[in-house]
C-alpha cells in the first residue's frame, strides 16, 4: 500500500479503470499547486501530473473513461475527448445553476463515441438527457 501527502488536500479523486492513472481536484486550499478549478491526470508510477484541464468554476464532479472526460461545476457540464483533450459536448443549464454538479453519463459506444449524459434541465425538477455524437446531439 501506497501513501501520499498533498498539501491542502482534495476535493476530488477517481481511478481510470484499473490503471494506475487518477484523476484529482484540489479543495481549495492549496490554490497555488492544486486549484480546485483544475482536473489533474496523475500517474502514480511516475508520481507526477500528466495533463490538467481547466475549468471557469469550482469543479464539482467529475467521471472519466477510456476515452472520455467528463467535468462539472456549477454552470456547466462538458465533455472532454481523450487523449487529445478536444471538446465533445458543453451543457449549460438555462438557469445557469447546477450548485451540485449533478450529470450522470453512459459508457462511449461506437466508432464516434457517442454517449449519453443527463443532467438538470432548465426547469426545477426535470432531468435534460441526451445523446452525443462529437458533431451533433439528440434530445431523447
């Protein structure tokens, strides 16, 4: 078993699958190595970040795959391509809040990676779900 210190601490962590990258959120309090508005790519084995993404708020939530990346704060939920970090989906909820960072996503399916997410939609109480291709999305 391996121990490691971060100063300041996290808000965030999770595995990819059974690798031994994490993907970690800092909680704050440590601004000046882990801010809490970037999502860090650790490799344990190299016991370094690997690749960060930024976001305009605190970052909430987050889930990732094999392929995808998916981030939220508190006016947005986007979807991020990997390993080339290209853009795949951006939600903004109509009421420009989602104080939880709630979305739940599917597995990437097919040659395009199309996937499905839901989230808040714009009125209180109902879900917004779509599906997304990389060129297009469908509301089901």
């Amino acid at each position: 078993m391996m121990k490691r210190d971060i100063d300041g601490g996290l808000s965030f962590v999770q595995m990819l699958n059974r690798s031994n990258i994490l993907i970690i959120v800092g909680s704050g309090e440590n601004e000046d190595e882990y801010p809490s508005n970037k999502v860090f790519f650790w490799n344990e084995k190299e016991r370094d970040t690997i690749d960060e993404i930024e976001m305009d708020g605190k970052i909430i939530s987050a889930s990732i795959t094999n392929d995808m990346l998916i981030v939220s704060d508190t006016t947005e939920v986007r979807g991020i391509k990997l390993p080339q970090n290209v853009p795949f989906f951006s939600h903004k909820p109509g009421n420009g809040l989602n104080s939880r960072g709630l979305f739940a996503n599917s597995i990437p399916i097919g040659k395009d990676g199309a996937m499905c997410v839901a989230n808040p939609a714009e009125e209180a109480g109902k879900i917004k779900v779509q599906w997304y291709n990389g060129t297009s999305k469908k509301y089901a």
